[in-house]
C-alpha cells in the first residue's frame, strides 16, 4: 500500500468517526461532560475517538500483553507488578520503574498511543513482549484483538473504594481541596450509581472481563485487588504463571518474590524521585497515582446510605455472578 493510499484510508476512518460520535446515546456525567454510549459503556469525545482508532488500526501479536483495569481500581500497582516480573531477569540495578511511572512503561491504548491516529508509530514496542494497558470492556477490547489470543490481565476492585479514590484523584488533578469538594463526590456517586460515567457502569465492566476469563482462563486472568492485598506472595506468583515467567525454586528461596513486593510497594513507588516530580505525557503529575491504597478506606467518606444503595445496585447486577466485594 502507497503512502497516498494510507492517506486516504487514513482520511476515510476520520470521516467515518466524526459521523458516528453524534449518533451516540448521549449524556451528561457529574461535571458536565458529554459522554457517549459506545458498545455498553460511556466515554467521552477525545477517548471514544482513541478507543475507535485502536479497534481499527491495532494489530496484535500472540506474545502481546495488555493490563487492564476499571480507572482507579490498582491499576498502577498492576503495571508496576507485571514490570518487575518480566524485567526481573534482565536489570540488576537501572531498573525501569526507577527512571519511570508505572503508566509511562505501560502506555494506555486508547489513551495514549491511539488519541490521534490508527497508525500509531509503534517502533519503540521492538522487544517481547509488548505491553500495553487498556480501560475499556472486554466485549470491546476483543474487536481490537480479533482472534489473536493476547494475554490479559484484569485487576478489579470494590466500588466504592474505586469511587472515592477517583474523587482524590480529580481534586489532586484540579489542585482543590478534599475538604471543599464533598459535593463534587456526591455528583460522582449519583453519576456511578445510574451507571453514566467514565468508562462506566462499572458492574458491565467487571462481568465482561469475568465472563471472557470463564470463557478463555488461558489467556484472561481475573485479579481482585483485595486478594492482592491479603495475599500479595500467592497472587503475585499466580500473577508470574500467567504471564509465563514463574518463579523458580531458587528465586522463591532467595527472596525473589519479596523483593518485587517490596519494589512495587505503595510507599516505595510514591518516594521514588521519579513519582515524586515527573509527569506523564498527558500532564498528569505522577504522584497524584499514589495516596493510601487501603481496603475499606470509603466507609470514611460515604455515608452509610450511600454505601447501602451501592451495595443494593451491585447485588442485583451481579445476581447470577460468583463476585463479592
């Protein structure tokens, strides 16, 4: 294919996308962005424009791996993890995630790479495996991957963990303050609780990914963010199996798999002097990713109602499906 004919492919998919945006469902969410249904779920504008150019233009290959994730359910824990295990053979000292965020490793498609156009310049993911992370449904994810089997990661959390970490981290990003924002939460929570929000409802998000790990435990893997917690050593070593890097006999023997842990740490990645300065290519500073990482942490913020209608929303959409919080 000539450099005009790409061009004009090029120019066809723009027209097709700036057609079909428009012709979405549309609402508002709790700050007053137009978000757009898209295959089940709601974006807005500039990502949905990401999310049709990756789906058109994206070509896997089998040994690609993708991280995926609800937007503040540990998904900067799951980058810095899966890092660490398929570098822990080839970096003694200059570690990657001493000189980078976890999202600056682990680029976002829809995001990053693909805002802008269908063929991105990939060259720079020259090693294997590749490794790429993604925010959107498995249902739609698939449409990019076609029928090459890439490996999966999800990591999920309880909701309203994920919700209340969402509030700090857009006042972090507005530079407000938490204790002069409590409305801003309330207007997240109703927006999540009628399932109009970013990348949201959130229940159709979780059960996409667990139905594609029933369907495929192969090349899916479905990760809760309180196992991590609870057992980080079993999860974290399941983790390596997944990704074919297991841990030896010798490296569980010499403290491998702690000495990961450690590395990818909450407190050590928020005191790196990479996460405490540096910004990601979206101009977000790297240090508002961190904050407590705690389980349990929204019953300090939500009010007993509060965390009684979300519970009532999640019981009745995961009826049928074996997931707890």
């Amino acid at each position: 294919m000539d450099v005009n004919e790409i061009s004009k492919n090029l120019e066809r998919d723009e027209q097709e996308t700036i057609s079909l945006i428009p012709s979405l469902p549309s609402d508002i969410d709790f700050n007053g962005t137009k978000l757009f249904k898209y295959q089940s779920c709601w974006y807005d504008s500039k990502t949905l424009q990401g999310i049709l150019n990756f789906q058109r233009g994206f070509k896997p290959q089998e040994t690609d791996i993708i991280v995926a994730s609800f937007p503040k359910s540990g998904t900067t824990w799951l980058k810095a993890l899966t890092v660490a295990l398929l570098e822990r053979s080839k970096h003694s000292s200059n570690h990657p995630l001493l000189s980078d965020n976890p999202h600056g490793l682990v680029p976002v498609l829809e995001l990053r790479l693909y805002t802008e156009t269908s063929k991105p310049d990939l060259t720079s993911f020259s090693s294997t495996p590749r490794l790429f992370s993604t925010h959107v449904p498995f249902d739609t994810l698939q449409g990019a991957l076609k029928t090459t089997p890439c490996k999966v990661v999800y990591v999920w959390r309880n909701v309203k963990d994920a919700l209340v970490s969402l509030w700090y981290f857009e006042c972090a990003n507005l530079k407000i303050k938490i204790d002069e924002e409590r409305s801003l939460l309330e207007s997240m929570f109703e927006s999540f609780c009628r399932g109009v929000s970013y990348y949201g409802p959130f229940w159709e998000h979780v059960l996409s990914y667990w139905r594609g790990s029933l369907e495929d435990s192969k090349n899916v893997l479905f990760l809760r963010y309180e196992e991590l917690k609870i057992e980080p050593s079993a999860q974290v070593k399941k983790l390596a199996e997944f990704l074919g890097v297991p841990f030896s006999v010798e490296e569980e023997e010499s403290g491998c798999v702690e000495e990961i842990l450690e590395l990818c740490s909450l407190d050590n990645l928020k005191n790196l002097e990479v996460n405490k300065i540096g910004k990601t290519a979206r101009g977000v500073e790297h240090k508002n990713f961190f904050r407590k990482g705690e389980v349990g942490d929204s019953k300090n913020y939500l009010t007993p109602e509060m965390e009684r209608r979300i519970d009532m929303i999640i019981e009745e959409r995961f009826r049928g499906a074996d997931l707890k919080f």
